[in-house]
C-alpha cells in the first residue's frame, strides 16, 4: 500500500508563517479536503508537497516510483499544442502510441484515399492492437465525453481560461497518479460533470487531496479533512459534515475561542443536516454526542447574536424593474425579452452555462451595459451595492484598516449601536494582528475578501453578487451567507456553487444561451433533482413508486439481543479507543511500509467494526426505545 508521509514541514512568506512543523499521512484509498481562509497557506501546502516549490523545511517521503499529479488553479498549458496532444502529453509510452492513432485517423479521415495516409493509418491501428491501447483509449474518450472537453484539434491558446481549466483537469485524471492533488476542481464544470466527478474520485484508487469551496462535493468525496489554520494543521475524521461536528467541538474547547465563531458553526452544521441536499442521517449516538456538546457551550458566556448585522437605508416597494429586456452582440443573442421585477427581500439565483448572459444581466441592471431594446429601472429608495469577478484597482501600499475607513470609521447596526471597522475586519476573518498590514501582502483571496467587505461597509440595500465562490474561501463563505440570512434587502446572485444557491436563493433563472432562460421557484438542489427526475435515462418506475408500508411487529429484545444490547455500548468505545491509538503506533515506526501498511489496515478493519457497531446499536436502540 502506497503513502505519502509529511513530517514538521515548516513554511514562511515574508513575515507570515504559512504552516509550523505540520506532519501527516496520506495512503492509499484516502480522499482528503483540505480547507483554511484565503492566505492561510493551502496553495503554498499543494506546491510543497506536489514539488513545485520546497519548503523552507522538513521532510517528504513517498516510494521511489510514487507518482503525484497537480492540478493548479491555471494549468500550465503548452499554448501551441493540440488539446488532444495536451491532454496526452504525460510520459506513459500508451500515451504516445494513442497520439500517433488520434493524428492518424485525423489524417485518413480527410484524406481516405491517399495511399501513404493510409499506410501510416494501419501502422497506428496495429500499434494500438499490439499495445492494448484500445480500452485506455475508451477510458479516454469517456472522461473527455463526460468534462465536456472543447474540440480535440484546437489549439490551446484558443480556449477561454474555463476551458483550459477542463483540460488540466481531464489531464491529471487520466495520467491516474498516485496521488491526485487538485486546486478547485469544480470551477468552469457543468453540474453534471460535477456529479461525474464525484463519483470518478470516490472510485479512485490511488488517493486525492483537493482544495474546493463546493461543501456539497466535499460531503460527497471525502473521507478526512485537513484543516491549515495559523500555521496548524488540524485533522478531521470523514466527510465535511463530520467536519462541522468536529470544528464546533474543537473550537469550544479552544481557551482561545471567539464564541462568535462557534454559534456560526453551529448554525452552519445544524442547516448542513436538514438541507436538501443531506447525505447522509446520522446515527442516534452521534447526534447525542453533539447535543452534549452544545450543552456544554450553553454554559460558556455566548454572545446572543454573532452576525454581521449591519443597518441600511429603507428600500421602497419599487427595487428593480426590467421588461422586455434584450441585448446582442452582433449576431449573438444575449437576452431576449426578459422581464422582471424584484422586491424587497427577494433572494434571486442565476445559474447556467458560461457565456449565456448572467454576468451581462448584473452588468446592465448596474448601468456598466447599455440594453439593446427594453428597459431596466431601479427605485428612487435602492442604494446598489455589485461584487464583481473583478476587483477594483487597490491601492497596495494602504493598510488594511486605512482602506476601509476611507469609507467609513464606523457603521451602525440595525438596533442603532456603533460597529467599528475594526470589529467588522474580524468578523470577516481579519484577526487583529492583520488590521495594520500592508494590502501588497495580502494574498489574492485575502483582497477579495477586503473588496468584499468595502462594500458591505456602505450599507447598500440591494447587493448584485457574480460569481462570489469562486474567490472565497468556506470561512468567508460562511460568514457572507449567514449576513445574507439577515439581509433584508434585495440580492441577486450569479453562481455555479450548488451549496451556495440553496443557502442564499429562493427564486431561480437558468441562463440556457441565445436568450433562453428557464425560470424555477424553489432550492437549487430541488431543481437538480426535478431535472433528474424528467432525464430520459432516468427509471421513473423506480422513482415514483410508492414505499410498501408494513406494520411493525418486533416489539421487545430477543433473550440474544439483551445480551448484546447489555454489551454494545462498551464494545464500541473499546473500538474507538483502539482507533485512536493508531496514529500514535504509526509514528512510532518512521518509514517501515510493511508495518504502517499492516497498522492502516488494522484501523480500516477497526472503523468498518465501528460502522457495524453503530448501525447495530441504532436498530436494538429503537426497540428498547419503541
């Protein structure tokens, strides 16, 4: 069993320490989130350990044939290359041997009665015989089909930069490494290629490490989280709602902890679990661990309201008015007779393909776009407020706390008391110890995050929002989304982020292209599932039948089942003590593979009897308790 083993790796940036003596381990089989705030060091952890850039110390140990792919957030691309030859360009031979067939079979097919392109036609077909290479080939295609991957014989500098992205990634995935490290890997993906992928990485054999805002995808994939925080790196057991239970508990136990902090956790954990898109219900013990837990941080001194909870001007009945709106460009249909008007706390989601209009909507309502016919009209009351993909240009060599209170020193909260900038830039993840740094240090996510805040700082009534997720990290989304949930202005949001649409948008439009937009009223994961439900390929039987009711007729513990029930409680905290005591034996054996392989699937046995244990408890639970 292939691992990947990290010990007291330790980097800095300038005056900032990124991470401080961190240590883990990745085996194989392991699907691991990685989550902090922007400029908290996750990028600088992917290039250390992928070897694009060392770190200033500590030690990386793999095999010597372990092999990492890394997916950056902008791939390096040969510019002059075919995407096809860009796709293939790892070093396995198979890979050369598929290029050769692929320019082949273009040659023939545009040529079929050329001799010599012919000949060369069936040297490559034998090749590919002799080598097998005709189900890596399938697999190939399969996954290109599946990203939807521009046309193979362009070249790559004439993608768009989502584009380029889809092909890094179809890269990485088909190299198959050891270790899969990808940086936001569903940005510029469809929803259903997002829904492939998910599946694609749970079935990886190898182990995956990513970076991604998208929680629903991180509930889906993984199995650890890695959280950087301060220089620290802390490690979560399971998927991101684990995560959740896990954080809440560890910052109430935390001497330092902001109880801001933990009430926004829990609302966060608490929405996880009776959103639409819940995974998974969660054993009985597990929810009574929880509830311990919050009795626990019921004892602590909690402030009552933890928001960002900001005053604003008083928005009329008339917010935003458009009818019959269209814009085009030269041929390009962009809006066709689109109409619509938004009220006083309407939360508006718009969503689709890349290039059919959602920006160019925000953009128009902003006055940054002429419309081509129709009209668009904003209230005498409405104070706008539109969060770009572009930041403004900012001033670099300002302090942090400079930029902000050159639009205000302070704000007023709904109930009239005095907010101050200061207090806001730590409610927006800003400690104190960063309010005096100089913007130029900050990272590029950091500087979102500030834009961010400038212009919550003005109170607007109306906030336009395009693409937010696609900068910010989980932390900020949090805190955004949990402003928005108080909100009672008008939003409207352009975004791909399935999680981020249920929490902040109530009404949906669905940006087609050529002007088609479809409207929906509801959850965005509700959406999914109705189009789900009208696919095609879809067993409808299956879907729409109705579950066999029967009645109950167990009503007391067999004399085995008191016997084990008497039993149970102890042999689980037995196994999880065991567990537990695994990380610590495998320290203790450095770089002995045989013996850290043996001690890993030692706590795969041991956590598949937990499993066991715990769904065996909830079922004799129930009878005890019915």
């Amino acid at each position: 069993m292939k691992q990947f083993r990290v010990e007291n790796l330790k980097s800095t940036y300038g005056e900032k320490i990124l991470f401080d003596d961190i240590s883990f381990l990745i085996t194989e089989g392991d699907r691991v989130g990685l989550i902090g705030v922007n400029g908290s060091g996750k990028t600088s952890l992917l290039n250390a350990i992928s070897g694009v850039h060392l770190a200033d110390g500590g030690t990386i140990t793999t095999q010597n044939d372990y092999t990492i792919g890394y997916l950056t957030q902008d791939p390096k691309l040969n510019d002059d290359a075919l995407v096809m030859d860009a796709i293939l360009s790892g070093s396995q031979p198979i890979f050369k041997t598929i290029r050769a067939y692929e320019y082949a079979l273009q040659q023939f097919s545009a040529n079929p009665t050329d001799p010599k392109i012919a000949q060369k036609f069936e040297i490559a077909q034998n090749e590919m015989d002799t080598e097998d290479a005709w189900t890596t080939e399938a697999h190939i295609k399969s996954i290109l089909t599946q990203l939807h991957m521009p046309e193979l014989q362009h070249r790559v500098r004439e993608l768009s930069g989502g584009q380029r992205k889809r092909v890094g990634l179809a890269q990485v995935l088909i190299e198959a490494p050891d270790l899969l490290i990808l940086d936001e890997p569903t940005n510029h993906l469809d929803f259903d290629s997002i829904a492939w992928l998910e599946k694609f990485l749970s079935d990886y054999k190898g182990a995956v490490l990513v970076v991604t805002h998208d929680r629903y995808f991180l509930d889906a994939v993984t199995n650890r989280i890695f959280e950087l925080s301060f220089g620290q790196l802390y490690e979560y057991k399971g998927n991101y709602q684990d995560y959740m239970t896990g954080k809440a508990e560890r910052v109430a136990q935390s001497k330092l902890a902001e109880h801001k902090q933990q009430q926004l956790y829990k609302r966060e954990l608490a929405w996880m679990r009776k959103s639409a898109r819940a995974r998974t219900t969660k054993q009985t013990a597990r929810e009574n661990a929880f509830a311990e837990l919050e009795s626990q941080m019921g004892n602590l001194q909690v402030d009552e309201d933890v928001a960002v909870n900001l005053g604003q001007q008083r928005l009329g009945k008339k917010v935003i008015v458009i009818e019959h709106a269209g814009v085009t460009f030269g041929q390009q249909v962009i809006l066709n007779d689109f109409s619509l008007r938004v009220s006083s706390g309407d939360r508006i989601g718009i969503t689709g393909a890349n290039g059919a209009g959602k920006s160019t909507l925000l953009n128009a309502i902003a006055g940054k776009l002429p419309l081509t016919s129709g009209t668009i009209e904003l209230g005498d009351t409405v104070k706008l407020a539109y969060y770009t993909q572009v930041t403004e240009d900012i001033p670099e060599d300002k302090r942090v706390i400079a930029y902000l209170s050159d639009v205000a020193s302070a704000v007023t909260d709904k109930d009239g008391n005095q907010i101050s900038v200061s207090d806001l830039l730590e409610q927006f993840l800003f400690p104190s110890f960063m309010h005096g740094t100089l913007i130029r240090k900050l990272s590029g996510g950091e500087k979102r995050r500030l834009y961010l805040l400038k212009l919550l700082l003005q109170q607007p009534n109306v906030l336009l929002l395009d693409e937010p997720t696609n900068d910010l990290d989980i932390g900020t989304l949090t805190v955004l989304e949990d402003f928005l949930s108080r909100f009672s202005g008008a939003v409207i949001t352009v975004s791909h982020d399935r999680y981020f649409l249920d929490k902040v948008a109530t009404k949906l439009y669905m940006f087609q292209g050529n002007g088609n937009i479809e409207q929906y009223n509801g959850l965005f994961s509700d959406y999914l599932d109705d189009q789900l439900l009208q696919s095609p390929e879809t067993d409808k039987t299956a879907l729409n039948a109705k579950p066999v009711i029967t009645k109950a007729t167990k009503k007391k513990l067999t004399y085995q089942e008191k016997k084990e029930w008497a039993t149970i409680e102890d042999e689980i905290t037995e196994i999880e003590s065991n567990i537990r005591t695994i990380p610590d034996k495998m320290a203790q054996f450095g770089t002995d593979y045989v013996k850290l392989g043996e001690l890993q699937k030692e706590q795969e046995q041991l956590e598949t009897q937990l499993d066991e244990k715990m769904t065996r408890w909830s079922y004799l639970s129930e009878i005890v308790e019915g």
